[in-house]
C-alpha cells in the first residue's frame, strides 16, 4: 500500500477513495494517532516493521535497473556495478558503496552533490560508510523520506528500502518539469472556470492524469487512473497518436490484436519509435501497475508533452524560491502525509503544520481539536480548516513560544505566503534546536543562537583554526571557509583544502566554496537542507541551520 517510504501509492488512494467518508475520518484519525502524528502505512526498518514481512516487486526491480543503465552507463564512476543485469539482485548490491546513489540523486535534481566530496577510489568501509552518508544527506535535502533508512541497510542491500528510496529519488527527476512555474504550457490543460492558482495546486500525478485525457479527449476517451483503465493498452495507443511528432507517426493497428499482452508488446513497439520505451513492460502494463505506467506516462509527458501556452496570456507563474523548496524538502522529508506538492496550497488545512509540530515535541489533540479529511459542508469544509488553522497558531502562540503576533488562522488558510513561511521557518527552528537537546545540551541551558555560536568558536579555536563567526550575520560565512574550518574540526583532515578558495574574491568561488562546504557537511553526517547560495548571501535564517546540524554532528562525536 505504499511506495515503499510510507507515502501512500496511488492504488491506496484509489481504495480510499471508494470508503465511505466516516471510514476514511477514522482510518486517519488511527494514523494520525500513532508514535510522531504521521501516517505510517508500514515499517521500513527493522524497528518499525519488526515481526512483519517484506515483499518486493520483482517488475519494479528490473524496471529500475534498466532505467540506471541506460541513465548513467556511460559514467566512468559507475563501471564497475555497470550495467546491472536486472533480471538477477545485482541491483541491491550496486548501491553499496553509495557512488550510484550519489550520481542518481544528481541525475534528478542537478548540482545537488559536489562531485568532490564522492570517494571513488580505494574504497574502505569508512570512506564507503562517507558516501553512503553523503547519499543519505544529500536525498533527505532533495524531499525524499529517509528517517528509517541507515547506511547499513543501503549497505547491506535490504531490497525493500533499496527499491523505496530508488523510486522516491527517480520519481523526483521524472516529475521535476511537470508544474505550471518550470512549463507554462501546462497552463493549456485549464478547465473552464478554473483559475492559475487551483491548477498550481494540482500535484503531478493530478496533472499527469489531465494531461493524458487532454489529449485523449480529442478521440472520445477518459481515463481515471493509471492502473486499471490502461490494462488493454487502448488509451496509450491513442495517447502515442496524439502527442507524436508529425514526422513519427505512430501505428494504432496494434489495438485489434485480441491477446492483451501482445497488443501491450506492439503499443511499447511504438512508444519505443518516441524513445518513450521506459519503466514498463507489456506485462506491467497488463497488470496495471499504478507506479510503473505512472512513471512510463511522465516520460512521455516530459518527452513528447505536445502542449501550448494559450494565446494573450501576459501572466508568468511565479518560480518557487529556493526558501520555498527548502521548506517543502524539508517537510516532505519527515514523512508528512499528505506529500507537499505546493507549499502554500497543500497547508491550508493545517494537516501537514500540525504534524510539523509533533515533531517538534509539541502534543495535538488530534481527538478533541483537530477536524480530519474529508472536509465536510459549504465551500468544501472551509470551515472546518479554519478551525484546524486557528489551533495551528494557538498551538505555536501557547505551547511552542513562537512570534505570531499579527498572524492569524485565516491567513493559513488563505495562503498568505509571508504569514505562512514566518510559521514554518519557527517550526523548522525548533525541530533543529530539539535535536540538539536530545543530544544534551550544557548544564540544561536551553539552546539558542548564542550557544551555537559560541559552541562554533570554542571547537574551531579547539582544532587550531583561525576562522571564527560572530553571528550569523558575519559577512566571513559567505566565503565558506569558517564552515569548512568547522567541519574539519569535527572530522579532522576530512576537507581537502587543495580544493578550497582561500582568497576568495567573486561570487563564482564563493558558490565554489559553498558547493564543496554543503556536500561534506552532509558527508560527514549532518543532515543540511540548506542551499549553497545560503552560504555565499549569508541567509541567516538557514545559516543557523548548517551550524546547528553542524553542531549536532559534533555533539554525536564528543
């Protein structure tokens, strides 16, 4: 019932939607009830799901290791575990010494590890645990659920977290494209009466369906999902007519074949005509794999996506910030349920935000207080979520000491960007500081600013190193170097500061510093959502986090 990180699959939400509403009130509430507040349909480690057992797709296995293969075996770094032959487990144990990981998490989203910090030669168990780490680090800070993932699973190959945090990192770099801010001719799949704002909120599934039966619309035909209704192949056929390119027509004659899985074989014949062949075999297709033709549909959308921006449009959706996506990686990370798609949109009924505070220790009365899917009444039970967002700010007002003057539950509700981030940085805040109390701070002292700033200094001075910060706010942070100092204080002679601008004078070094800086924080285990553009603007807001994950990490090795 999940994709294998406790985020529900699309066939769970298919079976929920057809319970009655009170059904679906109470299966939620149980959830929500749990250790922490988030909906955990399943173990992934071996406290979690103890006494339970695991069972894996074979299909998505294969599916995965061709997919690899053909994404990255052309990388030298890869070419001793390249390729994978998938119809064996050799997949389970390419992933051991963390350097796949590492260049698939750059495959789906960029610039995300600096390539430096990967140890690639004469590995040993420690520079192999080193990129395991980073790995780990590095997929948490891109929103992937990795709270009950260790190095040693990855190491040890465990095929259900394996195949979980594959797909979660996969899904990422196919779904990357598919929102109206990053390609403004999804704007063509607006229904009448809808407006930009309700279809930004639309996740990439929502919009994937949309955009198959855009397409599929012109020939009389529908389909509400991707698991039964493509089972005959029918819908791809005419889906494959449609959005390919003028001068590669696609062959329907292949839907009359009466053997299912062979008409499934000649409809991928011709999506293999579109370089679309991916994810899915006819066997998948017949047995309507929800995960795998989801994913075969987004490599359709992302190649042949066949749209245009409507005419007299003058708008230009706003790009998510990267404070935004830290925020949302951030959140997605810890499990949250429902996934954050849109950071303004997906709170507005304060599920997510009242998660967010159990896991900063602070208790909900998810019986008495909270109002849970489905809403209920007039406007889609808008009231009922204004209720739930009154209690998210009276929670952050009385039990967590936040600063809300002027912020009130409606402006959740209405996705006051400003309002709402100002919430979710405090929320953000106070989980990082509560780390660093359960890891014993001095004497009881509560943790704040002052004492990571002073734990900061008193370990660079330690180790024998001249950078030191006097805030924040220090002007020194945007050349990397006192984190880099700090991080070889914790880890000694873990920095290779060949590597590193020592006079550092334009932007372009400092974002070279900085990229080397925020990869072997998370290498050495500090678990960074931050940006290396935080580092070089000196962000204060996320430069308090790095310190802090720093500090954690240091507090771990004392």
């Amino acid at each position: 019932v999940e994709d294998g990180m406790n985020n529900p699959s699309p066939e769970f939400t298919a079976i929920l939607s057809d319970l009655k509403d009170d059904e679906l009130a109470q299966q939620f509430k149980k959830a929500l009830n749990k250790r922490e507040g988030i909906v955990n349909l399943g173990g992934t480690s071996e406290i979690s799901s103890e006494g339970t057992q695991h069972s894996i797709s074979e299909q998505e296995r294969i599916a995965f290791a061709n997919y690899i293969n053909s994404k990255l075996l052309s990388d030298p770094d890869c070419a001793d575990v390249l390729p994978i032959d998938p119809n064996t487990e050799q997949l389970f144990k390419a992933v051991e010494n963390g350097i796949l990981l590492c260049k698939l998490i750059n495959l789906s989203v960029p610039d995300t590890i600096d390539e430096r910090t990967i140890n690639k030669k004469k590995l040993t168990h420690f520079t192999i645990q080193e990129n395991l780490n980073l790995a780990l680090n590095s997929a948490s800070a891109i929103g992937c659920q990795v709270v009950n993932i260790g190095a040693l699973d990855l190491k040890e190959g465990k095929a259900h977290l394996v195949l979980g945090l594959l797909w979660q990192i996969i899904k990422i770099g196919l779904f990357a494209d598919i929102e109206l801010s990053r390609n403004e001719a999804i704007a063509a799949l607006l229904e009448d009466g809808e407006s930009l704002e309700e279809l930004m909120k639309l996740s990439p599934e929502e919009l994937l369906l949309r955009w198959a039966n855009f397409h599929l619309k012109k020939v009389n035909m529908s389909i509400s999902n991707f698991s039964g209704d493509i089972k005959d192949s029918l819908a791809y056929f005419h889906l494959l007519e449609q959005i390919a390119p003028d001068d590669c027509p696609v062959d329907t004659s292949g839907q009359y074949e009466a053997d299912l899985s062979r008409r499934a074989e000649l409809m991928l014949g011709q999506a293999e005509r579109l370089d679309c062949r991916q994810f899915v075999t006819a066997t998948d297709v017949v047995s309507g794999n929800s995960k795998l033709n989801m994913a075969f549909v987004a490599t359709l959308f992302n190649k042949h996506p066949a749209l245009a921006k409507p005419e007299n449009q003058n708008w230009t959706p706003a790009s998510e910030t990267r404070e935004e996506r830290t925020f949302r990686n951030w959140m997605n990370s810890l499990g949250v349920s429902p996934h954050v798609h849109h950071i303004y949109g997906d709170l507005i009924d304060a599920i997510v935000i009242l998660q967010l505070y159990e896991k900063t220790k602070v208790d909900v009365d998810w019986d008495n207080r909270v109002n849970l899917p489905p809403f209920k009444g007039i406007g889609g039970g808008h009231l009922k979520k204004i209720e739930n967002c009154n209690y998210a700010v009276e929670l952050g007002k009385d039990k967590a000491g936040f600063s809300l003057v002027g912020i009130a539950g409606q402006d959740l509700y209405d996705a006051n960007e400003t309002l709402t981030l100002a919430l979710v940085w405090q929320l953000m805040r106070r989980y990082t500081l509560k780390i660093l109390e359960d890891l014993g701070d001095k004497d009881g002292e509560a943790v704040g600013d002052d004492l990571i700033v002073t734990w900061v200094n008193d370990t660079l001075a330690q180790a024998g190193k001249t950078s030191s910060i006097k805030s924040f706010k220090d002007k020194s942070i945007g050349t990397s170097i006192p984190v880099l100092d700090l991080i070889d204080a914790i880890q000694p002679n873990s920095v290779n500061f060949d590597l590193v601008k020592k006079d550092v004078q334009s932007d372009e070094e400092k974002l070279d510093n900085a990229k080397y800086a925020i990869s072997m924080a998370r290498k050495i285990g500090a678990k960074v959502y931050a940006l290396p553009e935080d580092l070089v603007e000196v962000n204060t807001k996320m430069v308090m986090t790095i310190f802090a994950c720093l500090m954690g990490r240091g507090m771990k090795r004392a």
